[in-house]
C-alpha cells in the first residue's frame, strides 16, 4: 500500500453536506478557495452499493480539481485511511452548520443598493 496522505473533506453546497476523501488539498492562487484534487472513492463490493457514495461518484466524475469556497469549508481532517463518502441534507435553520459572514461584509449589510 502507497505511503501518502489522506484528507476527509466537510464542505457545504447549498443544502447539502458533502463529506469525500482526497489525497491533496491545498489553498489555491485563486483567493478564498481551497483546491481537492484526487478524489478517493473506496472500491467496495459490486453487490452493495451504497446510494451517497455512488452520488457522489457521480458528482465528481471527469473532475480533475475542484475548487472550494473558504467559507463553505466545515472541517479538513487527516485520516489514516480513506472511507465511505457521504451526502447529508440540511434544512434552513437545522443543525449547527452556517455559511460564514462574507469578508467584509458589516453587520445587517445584505447588499449594496442604490
């Protein structure tokens, strides 16, 4: 077995918690955003198919790095090894997870309107 790191990457889209598996993540020129490239997706029985990692197969196929907003980012672990990636869905108001305030943004400002 190959001697590298693997990183499980928490990130919310939308209403959806992706949680997947990298082998290099680093802060990408392009400010705020976080560059995952080399998805990990297990190789599991043929037999069982587990529907969110197969979603998210789908998600990521042909992608060769994805770039992620700083502020969508919830947790970068590194793990021993890789495992099962998940897709969660979030309700409005539900749980502990929120999108950061904008840089710059000042409080109770929701846009510029002239």
């Amino acid at each position: 077995m190959a001697n590298y790191p693997v990183y499980k990457v928490i990130f919310q889209n939308g209403n959806q918690v992706f949680e997947v598996f990298a082998q290099q993540i680093y802060q990408s020129d392009m400010w705020g955003f976080i560059e995952v490239e080399e998805f990990l997706f297990g190789e599991r029985s043929k037999i069982v198919v587990d529907p969110g990692e197969e979603k998210l197969k789908n998600e990521f196929s042909g992608v060769k790095r994805s770039y992620i907003p700083l502020q969508a980012i919830i947790r970068i672990d590194e793990v021993d090894k890789e495992g099962t990636g998940k897709v969660s869905e979030t309700k409005p108001g539900e749980g502990n997870v929120a999108s950061f305030p904008f840089p710059g943004a000042r409080p109770g400002q929701q846009g510029t309107e002239e």
